[in-house]
C-alpha cells in the first residue's frame, strides 16, 4: 500500500507462502492475500510482492489467459503489483535448498530468460502508476567465483538483460527495474563491493558502450538507461549481519549513485555471548532446508562462516568471548527470542529512520520467510497473524 508522502509502497514477500509452481503461488496468493489486506488495509490499494519462481515465469509468460487471471483477481480485490522476487529460481520449500536458492547464477542464459520473463510480466500486470522491481541474487555464490572471467560473465548478461528492459520500456512505456540483493557468502556481500562492482563494472565506460551497441542508443543515453533500470535491493537483515551501520552503509549507495529499488525490512538472529548453552539452543534453528550464514565478531575481528555447522565446530575448537550474527529471518516486531537470543531489529529500525526522514527507496517491503523452518515455540498462531503483525509494526516506524 502507498504510505503517502515520499515513503514509498509497503507489502511483505509472499515467498513466505507455498509457491514453487504457479498452481501453489495462485493458491497462496488467493488464499492469505486477501485475508491480510481484509485486516491490515481494507479500505486501501494493497501493493503485493509475488514470488515467481522459473516454472511459474515460464507458465505465466507463455499464457495470456492465466494472466489476465491474475490481473483480474488484483483489480477486484482492490491490489496491485509492484515487486517480484524472482531470487529463487527452482524449489524454496520443503527440500534442501542451502547454496542451490543462487542458481542458476547471473553468468547463466538461463538466469537471464527468466528475469526478462518475469520482465515481461511486470510490464504488463503491474500499474501504470509504479515503477515495477524485480529482486535478483547477488550474482552467485562466493565460493564459485574462480576468475575475472565469472565476473566478466555476470556482467555480460546482466547487461543483456538491462537492453531487454530498454527494449520493454521503448515498447510499452513501462519501466521495469532489477534490483541485485547483496547477501552473506555472495559476490555481492558487503555494501563496498555493491558500490565498487557497479562503479566498475556495470556502470563502466565499457558497460555503457555495450548497452549502446545492444540497443542502439547514444552513450548518454545508454548511461541514462543503465542508472534507470539498474539497482540494489538493501535487505537490512543481510547487513546488519555483516556488522555495517546501516544509516552509513545507505549513505554510501546513495553517494555512490547506485538506487535501492527496494528496502527490506527484515531481521537476523543476534548471540551477544556465544556460549556452549547457546550453541546447544542454536541446534533448533539449524534447518537442512536453508543456508545460515554467519558472521562472528571475536577481539575486534570478522570471521565469516558458510553454515551454522562451521560457527559451531569453530566455538568447539576454541571457546571463548565472540557475538554471532546468523542469516536467519526472524519476526521484525521481536527484540529477542527467548532468554538466550536476541534480534538485529535495532538496525531496521535504524533503516526506517532514515526512510522517514529522506526517503531511501520507492518500495518497502517485509521479507520474514522462515516461519515453517521456526522452533515450535515461535510458531503460534495462524501466518495471517505474523503477516499483519510484521505490518502493522513497520507502518507504526514510518507513520
């Protein structure tokens, strides 16, 4: 929904729901959205994010019917769409996921035909009204990247990808943004190498050149264009489990002249004290499902783990003083959980200050997507409650 004034688009990710195929995305999306916006806003335009993996794109791409299915169902319902995760390409519930949620990675073919048909997609369900986004991993998975020519790789179809959303906009009029997610154990990690991939890379002279021979555009415009549909999404779990200051850390994007095109407002697990009583509680979250990266902060130093298996084997080889950060989203609205954890939520709440005060991005949006993989004693209550929830305790920051 739009907050008003300069605050942007407000919704959660309905990746949270079931939806690796298009039949359970539509079942989800009928079935809770409605509910939340029936309790959260029911007098207002809903704004939703869809979650679209490679099946549902390629399903949706191909069929006018099931699309204008969907348009139907967001005009009755008084929704519309502005965002898409298109982050996880294959299955995101109920297997084993772990590294496999960043392929196929950005140097793929295929990870740039299912971006330019969620792209196409966009264009044409999402409103007049709104810029539409579409949430990207990192590139790929750190360990992977084994030469210049990796990046060199990602580069050339993301590039590819961008003269596809020149191509769109010069058709339709609509202008389709992506948006790359900086994650923990990525090639985009920290908010530096965001700045410095994109300073060197994706907006380089060379870049710029690329773009123009693609699509036929002079230099400036092709810059223009780059700038236009070329961004970051800024998930405040992410890095504040990298230990950044968060109000910096959006200070340098903006300097840097690389756009948020989206924020989200979303919270990792915080050990203050890791001790053998915390790693013995920790083993509850730790799923076979997801990757829980994890940053330890010990005298002064970073030490960065892949998996929560690592942190622990670490403890065991050497106990002592450190805090743990762990990628694992947890509800916004909770401070701590349980006697022995607590949360990063005084970093969202650092990021929507700033929002408020000068509007970092046009789209705000709640991504808590673990309930299913929560300890039993966080899961009371219906996925409706949590959802409102996590609402109503963002939009209570802002306004």
């Amino acid at each position: 929904m739009d907050l008003g004034g300069n605050l942007g688009h407000l919704t959660y990710s309905t990746l949270v729901h079931p939806g690796d195929t298009w039949d359970e995305m539509w079942a989800s999306l009928t079935r809770y959205v409605p509910a939340v916006k029936q309790r959260f806003a029911p007098d207002r335009r809903f704004g939703v994010s869809l979650r679209l993996s490679g099946k549902s794109a390629e399903r949706l791409a191909a069929n006018a019917a099931e699309r204008a299915r969907l348009q139907a169902f967001l005009d009755e319902n008084n929704m519309y769409l502005f965002t898409v995760n298109a982050f996880p390409h294959g299955p995101f519930k109920g297997t084993r996921v772990k590294e496999l949620v960043y392929e196929p990675d950005w140097r793929t073919d295929e990870r740039a035909s299912y971006t330019m048909q969620v792209a196409d997609i966009l264009a044409e369900v999402a409103p007049a009204d709104v810029a539409p986004s579409i949430q990207s991993p990192p590139l790929g998975f750190k360990p992977r990247v084994t030469g210049p020519d990796v990046i060199d790789a990602y580069t050339r179809q993301v590039l590819k990808t961008v003269a596809h959303l020149v191509g769109l906009r010069e058709r339709t009029g609509r202008t389709v943004t992506l948006a790359l997610e900086p994650e923990p154990a990525c090639f985009l990690e920290v908010t530096s190498e965001v700045i410095d991939y994109f300073g060197r890379h994706l907006y380089s002279p060379a870049s710029v050149d690329a773009l123009a021979r693609q699509t036929g555009l002079s230099k400036p415009r092709a810059e223009e264009a780059l700038r236009r549909h070329l961004g970051t999404v800024f998930d405040i779990c992410h890095q504040a489990v990298e230990y950044e200051n968060i109000a910096e850390a959006l200070g340098s994007l903006k300097r840097a002249g690389v756009p948020v095109f989206k924020l989200q407002a979303a919270a990792a697990i915080r050990i203050p004290q890791v001790t053998q009583e915390v790693v013995k509680a920790l083993e509850a979250y730790d799923d076979p499902v997801y990757l829980h990266q994890t940053v330890e902060m010990k005298d002064g130093k970073l030490s960065r783990f892949v998996d929560l298996q690592e942190a622990f084997a670490a403890f065991r080889s050497d106990p002592g003083p450190r805090e743990w950060r762990i990628h694992f989203h947890v509800p916004v609205f909770l401070e701590s959980l349980g006697a022995l954890f607590k949360t990063t939520r005084p970093a969202i709440e650092e990021a929507l200050r700033v929002h408020k005060a000068d509007a970092v991005s046009t789209q705000v949006e709640i991504e808590t997507y673990t309930w299913d993989v929560l300890p039993d004693e966080l899961k009371t209550g219906d996925i409706v409650d949590y959802v409102v929830r996590e609402l109503e305790w963002v939009r209570g920051e802002l306004v």
